[in-house]
C-alpha cells in the first residue's frame, strides 16, 4: 500500500532541485569537489539516468519471480557518460518527463502488485513500495549533495 508521504515526495522531492540550481552558471554547475568526486551536473545527470533503471526494476519485478538485482554503478555507465555532456535544461526536461513516468507507474499499482518483491544486493529482498521508498531516499541524498555543492 502506498502511505501519503510517499505519494507526496514523488509528487513534488525533486521540484526542489530547481530552486537549488535555476542561479548557478555553468561554472559552479560543473565544478568538481575534489578530484574523482561528481560535480552538480554530474548528480543530476545520475539522478536523470537512474529513473529508467528504476523504472525498469519495478516492470521486472512486476514480472513475478523475486528477481534479484545488481548495484548500480553510474560511472561506467553509456547513458550516465552522454547524459552528463547535456545541458542543464535538458537533464531537467528528462528528470521531469521521467518522474510523471514514474508517478503513473506506482500510483496505478493495485495493493497486491505494491507486495511484489525484487532484490537489492545490500538490503535484501524489497516490496516495490520499499524499492519505491529507497529511490526517493536515493534522490534526496544526491539533492543534499547538490544543495551541498551549490552552496560551498
């Protein structure tokens, strides 16, 4: 079963990253941390990349069967590498068009489909409404960490 916070946060978590990063200019939106450590842009591009993998998880597991699933791993990944050459605009056009995806996806599961389970390699064997719940953790860690970068 789907509970109010969740329906909420998929809603509206990742209007948010707008308001963090409509002021900053190319620059401060592709500055590195430290070496090795992903810039602003690099966040959004693995938050926009990640949605179809999500998106895909719960069409699996939707499949029946407790499928288990690997880690994923963004760096090597081709869609992460072409994504982070778009422009802003663009990354934010995609994350948009994929969350209504998404928003549809999970708001028309019925009860049953929500107890459908798939496994994650470190925290076990997930409902969708669980693997629901940790994309959006997922996503509201990378916004800190761009609220983070934009404001350091």
């Amino acid at each position: 079963m789907l509970y109010s916070s969740l329906v909420c946060r998929l809603k509206s978590q990742h209007l948010a990253l707008s308001e963090i990063v409509n002021h900053l200019d190319e620059k401060q939106l592709n500055r590195q941390p430290e070496p090795g450590k992903w810039s602003i842009k690099d966040n959004i591009a693995h938050m926009v990349t990640y949605q179809p993998v999500f998106m895909a998880r719960v069409h699996q597991i939707l499949k029946g069967g407790t499928p288990a699933f690997n880690a994923y791993r963004a760096d090597n990944e081709p869609d992460f590498i072409a994504a982070r050459e778009l422009p802003l605009n663009e990354l934010m056009r995609k994350l948009m068009g994929n969350r209504r995806q998404i928003l549809e996806l999970i708001t028309n599961l019925t009860d049953d489909d929500l107890l459908l389970q798939g496994t994650h390699p470190k925290y076990g064997t997930l409902t969708i409404t669980e693997w629901t719940e940790f994309f959006l953790l997922h996503e509201a860690h990378h916004l800190f960490t761009i609220f983070r970068l934009a404001k350091g």
